[in-house]
C-alpha cells in the first residue's frame, strides 16, 4: 500500500513512533503550523487515537500527548458528515462522535 507522504502523514508517522511527545516537536519536525497541528491535535483527541496529561493552561507546543490508538500506518482521517467520523483508512475502522 502506497502512502501519500503530506505533512500531516509525517506528523502521524512521528506521533506512532514517539508514543509520548509534545506539540512543539511536531511542529519543529515536520514544519507544520501551529493552526494546523491545533487542527489535527483536535481531530485526533476527538476521534480517540490521542490524549493529553497536560493542563488546560499549557501553551499547545508544550502540551504533551500520548498515542492511544495507532493501529493504522495510514494518519486516521475526518468525514464531512453531521458526525465526526475518524476512519482508519487501513483497517476499515470507524469511530463516531459528535461534532460539537
């Protein structure tokens, strides 16, 4: 299976082998802005593949999150739907939560 190499697939392939990292990592590594990790970062936290043990306070390049769900080599995706839908292109998996 070929994978498109875009900076947020950089970032996942970053977030599966660095279990525990910090934003500003992330960013420093694959160049992404930070509006656009803040994006991903709450994707993901909503969708369940990450969480975070930082407080509320911390600045987002010095939150530190842990990957919970990292089956898929493929960075997990969102559905334009009325529901936030996290697939995980590779295993078919389907998370569904609501878009607040």
């Amino acid at each position: 299976m070929r994978v498109r190499r875009s900076k947020r697939q950089s970032a996942w392939e970053f977030m599966r082998r660095n279990r525990e990292f910090r934003c500003g990592d992330v960013e420093m590594i694959t160049q992404m802005g930070t509006q656009n990790i803040r994006v991903l970062m709450g994707q993901l936290l909503k969708g369940g593949f990450v969480k975070t043990s930082s407080k509320k306070n911390v600045p987002l390049s010095d939150k530190i999150f842990t990957v919970l769900n990292a089956s898929s080599v493929v960075c997990p995706v969102k559905s334009p739907n009325k529901y936030v839908k996290r697939v995980d292109r590779q295993t078919n998996e389907r998370r569904i939560t609501d878009d607040d």
